[in-house]
C-alpha cells in the first residue's frame, strides 16, 4: 500500500533539543509543555490552529490528567473544535502517528492536521493498582519507567538484555558496538557545525522553560542536553552492564525528555503551508513487524525490507537513512542483514547519541531525514525504529526539490 496524497509541508515542523533526564526539562507536564511549543511554534509558521483538522497526539509516560489525551492538547493549542487519537507504542509512537496521519488524509477522512509527540522520562509516576486478593489488601505498585525499562512481561527480559541476546547470537563484538558508537558521535558533530546549522533548520532554541503557572522563566536551553564526550580510550574503559555481556553505557543511548510536532496535509494544502512550495515531502508508505522474543534489535530488519517491498524501493535506493538506535547492536545489525556500510545511515547524529525520550524520538529522526534529503537535492529516504514488545516501525518518504 502506498500514500498518494499524504504530505509533509515543508518547514512545518519543530523538535525541542533533547534533554538528557533530571535535566533541564525535567519538571516540564509533558503535555502542557508540548502544547505551549507547539502553539508557539504553529503561530510563527502562519499556520492557524482552528484551521486544522485533526490531532494526533502520541507519548508513552503518562502525566496528570493524560486521561484526555489529544483534545485535551487541541484546546491548549486553541483548536478547541479538534480531535483525535492518543496514540502510545514505545518507541514506535511517532511513526505510528505519522503512518495514522497519512492513513487519514490519502483516505479523504482530512486535509490537515498536527502530529504532536512527547514524553517525560524523568519523575515519572508510580502506579498503585488495588489488589484485594493481596495480604492486608496491600495492592500492588509500578514505578512506570523504571520498571518497564527492566521488564517486559511477555519476553520476561529487560530492554538490555534483548540487546544482549541479539549480540550474543549474531556475534556482534564489542570491537563494532564501539565503531559504530564512535561514528556516530563524529556523524552528530556535522549537525553541531557552523553554529549548528544544520539543527537550526528545525529545532526551536533557544527554548525556555518556565515554571508551573508559565510566568517566570527558569531556565533557557540552547540545544541537546547531556550529550556527552566519546573517545576510543573513553569506551575501553568501560565494563559490560551485564555480567558475561558485551555492551556498555557508552555504547547504548539514554533516557530524554522533549517534544516534537509534524504538519501533515494533503498536496494542495501542504503546498500552502510550506515554507517552500518547491520542496514536496511525501510520506510514501510504512513498515511494521515483530522478531522472537527477547531479540528486540533484529525486528528492524524486517520492518525495513516490508517498507521498502511496500514502496517498490531497494535500500540502495535511499538517498538517506535515519534509525532510533538504542543500542550500537541496532545497527550493528541492521547494516549487515541490509549488506550496507555503517557510514550509509544517521548523518548528523541519531537517538544513539542525543537521547531518546520515547514518544517523539522517531518525529525528530523523521524531521531529520527529510531536512537531510532536502541537503541531498531530494529522493526517497527510510526511517526504522525497534520499540519495545520486540517491535519495529518504519517510515518510508519522498523528497522532491524544484517541484
């Protein structure tokens, strides 16, 4: 199945920097906040909220009053007519939101609406569930993100050791997570250039951060937060996590908190919105898949070549490539099932590198690839992301330049 009339309008789409948890957003109710930037944001892209058609809102860490979800969110957006769904995979959020939104508008059902993705890793709630049955009716409690980083309830595993399990059966060393790793920090740096040129094309900064009531200004961020220093001496330092395993911290990404929002369109109306008429992005289709349990890395693979299959493309085809990579083991793996180099994806940095808060990690990847492909004079380009429940999503899109 391809999208024939799905589009991105170009420039019509924002991620805030990246802040490494307990960071500087770390207090921010990650709905409020996705809102009060993306009103911001839309606003100074003449884009009218009330014009809008739809919303899809996707996070993954639930904060006070989520119950509401994505009307909730259009009314502090001031398109208090809107709705639409909540939308919360994992990892694989944005992408499912991005495929939803172009499910919507190629079937007629829209002609605009707003793709808004955010998580808060940090301070994230404890859950008691009431249990009767339990001793004393004593219920039992959930620490949301720190226990499901540490469980999956099916596989039984946690997150690391699927990356451990992949790595141990593929043979991937810890020579390669360390190449990868280190490539990719030297990848980022192309984005931190000339003043962060290439970040700027999208990113909102400088940010600020206020407090609850949105009156005093507490902090301002000028880019990704808690990105930190990578050296081969660095690396070799470091002991496995895990007992007899092979990955370290440095070779897996960390826990984020931001927010990104996508503009979605049909033509017609993305060529209104667009920054640059000439430049048509085209979400062309998508890909989703599940591997064996405990093996979360290696359901990229599949998810990519269903994409691919979908568009009628080839890897080699793509003009660029992005991956939510939260582990080296990603694409460690991905480049040698795909038969590519690892030099052949995530120019200017991926989640790898900068973070990863979950629900608009893939939104940024995707935003990223398109401002790559625009670099690139056009083509067609592949986002792919592994998420929990051993799952991955995949985007495919299209750039046009002097449309």
């Amino acid at each position: 199945m391809k999208f024939e009339n799905a589009y991105i309008p170009y420039g019509a789409y924002w991620s805030t920097p990246f802040c490494r948890w307990q960071g500087s957003l770390a207090n921010q109710h990650a709905l409020r906040f996705a809102a009060d930037v993306g009103a911001t944001q839309l606003a100074a892209r003449e884009i009218d909220a009330k014009s809008l058609e739809g919303v899809i809102l996707g996070f993954s860490v639930p904060q006070q009053n989520s119950f509401y979800g994505a009307p909730w969110v259009a009314g502090m957006l001031g398109a208090e007519g809107v709705t639409g769904p909540t939308v919360a995979q994992a990892c694989a959020t944005s992408a499912k939101c991005v495929a939803m939104g172009a499910q919507e508008l190629d079937g007629g059902f829209r002609d605009s609406l707003l793709v808004l993705t955010c998580d808060r890793t940090s301070n994230g709630p404890h859950v008691f569930y009431p249990n009767p049955a339990a001793p004393g009716g004593t219920g039992d409690a959930e620490n949301w993100v720190m226990d499901n980083f540490g469980r999956d309830p099916f596989a039984k595993g946690s997150m690391l050791q699927t990356a451990e399990n992949v790595a141990k059966e593929a043979g991937i060393t810890r020579e390669e997570q360390e190449e990868v790793t280190l490539l990719r920090h030297r990848q980022y740096q192309d984005a931190l250039a000339d003043d962060r040129a290439f970040q700027k094309r999208y990113m909102v900064s400088p940010l600020e951060v206020k407090d609850a009531r949105g009156r005093k200004v507490l902090a301002t961020v000028d880019g990704d937060e808690g990105v930190f220093p990578t050296t081969p001496e660095g690396l070799a330092k470091l002991r496995p996590v895990m007992e007899g395993g092979s990955v370290t911290f440095g070779a897996q990404t960390y826990p984020a908190d931001g927010n990104c929002g996508i503009v979605m369109a049909t033509r017609e109306r993305a060529k209104a919105m667009s920054r640059d008429a000439s430049v048509e992005t085209r979400v062309v289709t998508y890909g989703e898949a599940r591997t064996k349990k405990g093996f979360m890395a290696m359901a990229v693979v599949p998810a990519a070549r269903q994409a691919l299959d979908r568009a009628g493309l080839a890897i080699g085809d793509c003009k660029a490539i992005k991956t939510h990579n939260p582990f080296a083991v990603n694409d460690v793996y991905f480049c040698r099932e795909l038969e590519i180099g690892f030099d052949a994806l995530n120019n200017y940095g991926s989640s790898l590198i900068y973070g990863h808060p979950q629900g608009p990690t893939g939104a940024r990847l995707i935003v990223e690839l398109i401002e790559e492909l625009v670099l690139l004079g056009g083509g067609p380009g592949l986002f792919v992301g592994c998420a929990a429940g051993d799952t991955a999503f995949a985007i495919v899109v299209d750039v046009a330049v002097g449309s």
